[in-house]
C-alpha cells in the first residue's frame, strides 16, 4: 500500500524574512489559540480582544502603561537572553528580580540621608549584585559541578519569594501590612512627562546597547557565543567554560536585578508580594520570541507590556482574568518551538511505501 | 534547668514520632508518582520539563471531576487522561518535529499554571466531594508504630509502593524494559535491531504524563481535598531532581521521595511547634534541599559514570546517519 511519508530536507541558511514571519505567525496563532478560551467563557474573543488592543495601545494612559510594564519585561528579557545566548538556561529570573529589589531597597533604608545623586546610583549599583549573585550560584554549581541549572535557578526562585516575604512578615513589616515602609524621596527614580513613565526605560535601551555591543565587539561576547553554539569546540579552541559563563549569568541576574530595583524605586516605593506578577517568567517568552536578539527583546517586552496592560483593562470590562496573559504566553512558546522546525526543514510529502 | 530539658524533650518526641514517618509517607507519594514516570520519559530520551505543568492541571481537573461525578477514581481517571493529552503535545514536539525539548517543557509548565489559574478561580474554597482517606484495617492499623506508619494510609499510597516496584521491575527485568533503555542509551543500533524508536518515546513520554496527572490529582483528591491556585508548588520540578537524584532508577528515586517527605513534615511538624524559627525560612527546605541533593549526586555520579541517557535531549534522526 503506498502512503504518504514526511519529507525533510535541512534549510542550508534560512532567511531573516522567513524568521519574522513564523515568530509573527506563532504570536497570531497564538491569539486565535486563545480565542478558543475566550469562546468557551462566553465571551466575544473580536470584543475582548479589541479592549485589550485599545487598553494596551489605544490611549496616551495606555501607552504609557505599556512601556512602565515592557521595562522590567526588557530587562529581565535581555538578561535571559544572555544567559539563554551561552547555553545556560536562567529560569531564575523571576528570583534574581526579587533579589535584586530586595538589596536595592536595603540600600534605600540604610543609606537614606544620602542624597538622590549618590544613592540611586548605588541602588542601582546593589540591585545588579543582589540578582547577579543570585545568577551566579547556579552558574557555580553547573559549570564546578554540573548541576542541571533548569531545577536551579526555578528553586532559587521559591528561595528568594520566601525571603522577600520572610523580610515583609518580619523584620521590614510596616504598620502591620505584608509591606516594607515607603522610600525616601531621594531614593526615587524621576518620573518623566508627569505620568508613572520613569527613566527606567532608559535603563533598559541602554542595557539593550551594551548588551549588543558586548555580544558583538568584546571578546567575552565572542567566547559567549561560542560556548552557546558548541561547548566542545569552545573547550578545544582553549576557551575557558569558567570565565565565559560565570560572567554571562553575573549580568543577566543582575539585569533582572535591576529589573527588580526599578520595580522599586519608579513603582511601588517599596517592596511587596506581587512585586512582580510573572516578570521573570515572561521574561524567558520575551526572550525566546525575541530570538534572543537585544532589538528582538525590544520589540517582544513592548509586546508582552502591551499584553499585560491590555488583559487588565480587559479583565475590567469583560471579567476575563489575567491569567489568559500566561495561556497566551505559553502557546506562543510551543508555536515558537514548533516553527523551529519550519524554519530549519523545507518539509514535504512523498510518496512511499 | 530541669524543666527547659523536659520542655525540649517534649518538642523532640512531638516532631520525631511515628507521625512524622507516616506523613513523609503521605507527602513523598505525589513526588514518587510524578518522578517515576518522567524516569521512563528520560529513559527512552526524552527531558520532559512539563511535569509541574502537567501535574497541577491533573490537580484541578482531579478535583473538578470528582464534584461532577462524586467518585474519586473518576477524578484521577480524568487527571491521568489530561496529563497524558499535554504530555503527547510535548511529544510530538521533542520527537516529531525534533524541537528544543526545554523550551516545549517549560512552555507547557507556563500553560497548566494559566489555564489552571483561568479556570479554577470558582472552585477556589470548595471541599472535594468525595477523595482518598487514610483506610483503617482491623488489628494491622492498630499495631504500635507499624500501625500508623503502614496500614493507615490511604490508597494512593499504596498503589504509589505498586508502581514503584512494578516500574521498576519492567525497567531492569523485562525486554520491554531494554528496549527502553537501549531508545536512550543508543536508539541507532534500538533502530537496527527493529525497535520503533519514535513508538517507544511516545509511550513514554504518554506514561510519564499520565503519572504527573496523577501526581497532581493526589494532592488535591487526598492530600489537601480543595483546590488551591498553584498548590503543587514547585514539586514537579522536585521531581525532575529526583530523576536526577535517584540516578534514573525508581527504586532510589522512591527513597529521594521519602527523604523529601520526612523534610517536608518536618518543616510542617517544626512550624506547628513553634520552635522559632521563622515560617518562611522553614518553607525554603525543600528548595535548598533539592539545590543540596542535587550538588552533591552530581560529583558522585561523575564519579561512578552514572549519568544520563546518553541519548537524553537528542531527538531521533531515522535514515540520516549511516
């Protein structure tokens, strides 16, 4: 009997243009993936989304919303995608933000006469280390004793919420709330334009720069790509797994460290539960659909902001919850790994037996 | 002085009792039953990284299908049914089209947290109508210590014991259990000698689903009886640890699970205590736990050449290499 067989045939160098079209198509499919949940609650999916779309993009609140929420998103998201770029996979991101928070705001209490110009830098300065060192102990033990950094750099995410959450039920416990008592004003980050916008936007892009140019001008970054396309070719040309890997997961903890003092001293004034609703997490989306390129995270944490704020004002007005947000997210993870495949194999059918 | 000593004493025998050996039981059971299928899945070569995912769907729908039809076993029928569906997504992925294997996991992971968050928001609060109790055996539950530890728990724990012994039987006694070991360890030569490489990973990769479903409907069908958001905590990826931690073998994997209940009970019986120590630093100890173990397998794997599946991430390329 003849039946049809799979045909694989490997894509010598697949084309940018080909890459854009699945990560667009994925994040399509991926919408109309979720109108299907939409559907089943009742509710009008062109509707929904259409609020969510307005909510996110369609007024100068939302906007603004949309980027206040893209940069920890970009942040974290550039972080990961350094650590993801050597082949060292950061899930950690969501611990490292709040280990980060967290040191920043120590520094906002125990330096807090010092004026603005001193200490936001050095709140940015223990942010970066509070979360680089909570990267840096899972890069430890996997390059020293590889240690799977998956299972890692999740545990040190439980760690670090329980600390946070140690530190607000306890010794920072504020007037009886699950909260730590408010920055001082030289403790925060400007606003910009009269609106929550804040200069940690600026952060951000200037991290995406750095980011860029030390993946493509330094010789870390050199050695980082190395190690990321092919560890034994890496060890042969004489490069050092140590000395690569610990320096990439140092800052990509620290950027979703910083992510975390944003966070704090632009946002909240101090530190809380739900400092973070997921940042971490969907910083590794951002990443991935951003093909762990500094321009691609651009674009895909102004996307996943967008999808944040839109979701809560649809959550608002039509009573769908949030947590569609990480429905979505996933689904555009498995179109993305599924599209892999269309980008790395022209398929086809033939016939055989 | 006299009286601090007898104080302490108390708490000692409070945390240190059969009651602890019987809860670790209880609480080792989840973890034994999620990481005995994501071994097969491992074995044959598969990294399945969804088990959390998967294992907290199992949870609601567990629960979910126990309310509508009042029988537990239609509860954890329906959750083994659903963790299996996700785990053929992530096989189709990691076999079929040959992708990022991590990536499939971890995205599945992030799907069974949002649409269990989507969904379960009104059964939130609710008592299970029916679940799984501690059974009560004329004459064996009421023998000292034995009693309580063995013959007072409830069904799963047992049919957790069954698994164990039987999985791993099948694994290292039988050709079924080979042809396993030789799709991960070489499925080339598996593939020469007439082995269905994709089949085999299927299947287990389908098993190592249907158990996280399972796993997940235990805790929410016989350990807590409600649903909670997020309730398995993390215990799925304990259980890829304990993959790791037992050296790809149920039998020391059961162990891991035991060590991770007594932790796990411990910290619960500390907490209840109330020795001082602050709540939130007990919570860490699975973590840092799971952190320690596997540090510490790591090196003596190494050590011994136990390690992974060698063919563990790599898909399968039939007709390619000859």
């Amino acid at each position: 009997m003849q039946r049809l067989r799979l045909r694989l045939v490997e894509r010598p160098s697949p084309s940018l243009y080909l890459k854009l079209l699945i990560s667009a198509s994925s994040v399509l499919l991926a919408l109309l993936l979720g109108a299907v949940f939409l559907v089943t609650s009742g509710v009008n999916p062109l509707m929904a989304y259409g609020k969510l779309f307005l909510g996110a993009f369609g007024s100068r609140f939302g906007l603004i919303e949309t980027v206040v929420k893209a940069t920890p998103l970009m942040l974290a998201g550039l972080g990961v995608a350094l650590a993801f770029r050597c082949s060292f996979f950061n899930i950690g991101a969501e611990g490292q933000l709040y280990m980060g928070a967290f040191a920043a705001t120590w520094a906002a209490y125990a330096f807090s006469e010092l004026d603005a110009a001193f200490l936001l830098p050095f709140m940015l300065l223990l942010g970066f280390l509070g979360g680089g060192f909570w990267g840096m102990i899972p890069g430890v033990l996997k390059v020293k004793l590889r240690v799977n950094e998956i299972i890692t750099t999740l545990m040190m995410n439980y760690i670090a919420i329980l600390w946070v959450t140690h530190m607000l039920v306890g010794p920072w416990m504020y007037e009886g709330f699950p909260w730590s008592p408010i920055i001082t004003e030289a403790a925060r980050l400007p606003n910009l334009a009269g609106s929550r916008l804040h200069v940690g936007i600026f952060f951000a892009l200037i991290a995406a720069v750095l980011i860029y140019l030390m993946l493509m001008k330094t010789r870390l970054g050199y050695e980082i790509r190395v190690v990321g396309a092919n560890i034994k070719a890496a060890r042969y040309a004489g490069i050092s797994i140590f000395k690569t890997i610990i320096p990439a997961v140092i800052i990509s903890g620290g950027l979703a460290g910083i992510a975390g003092m944003v966070q704090v001293s632009a946002i909240h004034y101090r530190i809380m539960p739900g400092l973070s609703p997921g940042y971490g997490y969907t910083a590794v989306v951002v990443a991935l659909l951003g093909k762990l390129h500094p321009i691609g995270v651009i674009a895909s944490s102004i996307f996943f902001g967008g999808l944040l704020v839109g979701a809560d004002m649809m959550q608002r007005a039509v009573g769908i919850p949030v947590a569609l947000v990480n429905i979505i997210e996933s689904l555009v993870l498995l179109l993305i790994v599924a599209g892999e495949f269309l980008i790395r194999y022209r398929v086809s059918f033939e016939r055989g037996g | 002085m006299k009286e601090v000593d007898e104080a302490v004493q108390e708490i000692l025998t409070e945390i240190f009792s059969t009651a602890l050996v019987a809860s670790a039981l209880r609480l080792g059971t989840p973890l034994i039953l999620a990481t005995v299928g994501e071994i097969y899945a491992q074995r044959s070569g598969v990294l399945n990284l969804g088990v959390e995912g998967m294992m907290i769907v199992g949870a609601l729908v567990g629960f979910i299908g126990v309310n509508i039809t009042g029988n537990p076993w239609m509860g954890i029928l329906l959750a083994a049914l659903c963790g299996g569906a996700m785990s053929l997504i992530h096989a189709f992925l990691s076999i079929t089209t040959r992708s990022d294997q991590v990536i499939s996991g971890f995205a599945l992971s992030i799907f069974g947290i949002g649409v269990t968050s989507y969904i379960g928001k009104k059964w939130i609060g609710m008592a299970a109508e029916a679940g799984f109790y501690p059974i009560y055996i004329r004459g064996l539950s009421d023998l000292p210590i034995v009693g309580p530890i063995l013959f007072s728990q409830n069904v799963l724990v047992y049919l957790a014991f069954f698994i164990v012994a039987v999985s791993s039987w099948i694994l290292f006694k039988t050709r079924i259990g080979l042809i396993i070991r030789a799709v991960g360890e070489n499925p080339e030569a598996a593939d020469i000698l007439g082995v269905n490489v994709y089949l085999t990973r299927y299947l287990c990769v389908f098993f190592g689903g249907i158990m996280a479903g399972i796993a997940g409907a235990y805790l929410s069908l016989a350990y807590t009886r409600q649903w909670v958001e997020l309730m398995t905590a993390g215990r799925g990826w304990i259980a890829i640890a304990l993959v790791i931690f037992g050296m790809w073998n149920p039998v020391w994997s059961f162990a891991g699970s035991l060590f991770f209940g007594v932790i796990d009970s411990f910290q619960l019986r500390l907490q209840a205590v109330g020795i001082g120590i602050p709540y939130n630093l007990l919570m860490m100890m699975p973590y840092v736990l799971t952190i320690l173990a596997l540090s510490s397998i790591s090196t003596t794997a190494l050590a011994k050449k136990i390690g992974a599946p060698t063919a563990l991430l790599t898909p399968y390329v039939r007709g390619e290499k000859t």
